[in-house]
C-alpha cells in the first residue's frame, strides 16, 4: 500500500522541473440568493502543507491552513489545523480525476448542508 501511495503522489505533483506544488481553483453559489459567487483557491505543497482561502465579497476572505494526503484509494484528504497547530473537525475529502477534486466527504459541522466546491486544476 506504501508503494501505491508514493506512485499516486508522484502522478499528482508530476509536472516537470518546476516546483511541485500544485493549485486547483473553483466557486460555488452563496448561501443566500442574490449573493456573488463564493471563490476558492487551494494549494497543496509538496512538503504536506495546504493554503485554502475563500473569497466571499470583495472585501471579505478567509484563509485556512492544513496538511494533505493521499489514501489507499487515491482520494486527497485535507486536515485543517487550529492555530495551534493541531487538526480541527473532520478531514475535507476529494476524488481527483483528470485535474478536477470532487468532494468526496466533508465535516458537516464545518459545511452544513452546504457541499464543498468541486475544484479544477489552475
């Protein structure tokens, strides 16, 4: 199983000489109708890392920071962390194909009935 994990990894940051991070983008409807589109940008690094920011209103974003994986399934779980460093609620997993993450699970306390953003590969 390590062994499929490392050749999963190595297909998703596969890119050539440059660095492998990688950044994948996407909006989603606001929660109330009439509201702009809420806008999503996430990095993965390739030391583990994540950077995932919302941009709600022009003047109005979030940004949250965490570590990936990937599991046995080839699914990319991101772990958000408190301030403190240490994890927070449930991981936010996505199935990656073609460049595209399609939420696969989600912490509801986090989302509510909302579904994450499916994000593409920028």
């Amino acid at each position: 199983m390590k062994t499929l994990r490392l050749v999963l990894l190595a297909l998703l940051l596969a890119g050539g000489a440059q660095a492998a991070d990688r950044t994948f983008t996407g909006s989603a409807s606001a929660p109330r109708k009439g509201d702009e589109p809420w806008h999503y940008f996430l990095v993965l690094h390739d030391n583990t890392h994540a950077f995932f920011r919302t941009i709600r209103t022009a003047r109005s974003s979030m940004i949250e920071t965490g570590t990936w994986s990937i599991n046995e399934s080839g699914h990319i779980a991101l772990q958000f962390l408190d301030r403190s460093g240490r994890p927070r609620g449930e991981p936010l997993v996505w199935k990656l194909v073609d460049g595209v993450l399609t939420p696969v699970s989600w912490d509801k306390a986090e989302w509510g009935d909302n579904r994450p953003p499916t994000l593409r590969r920028g």
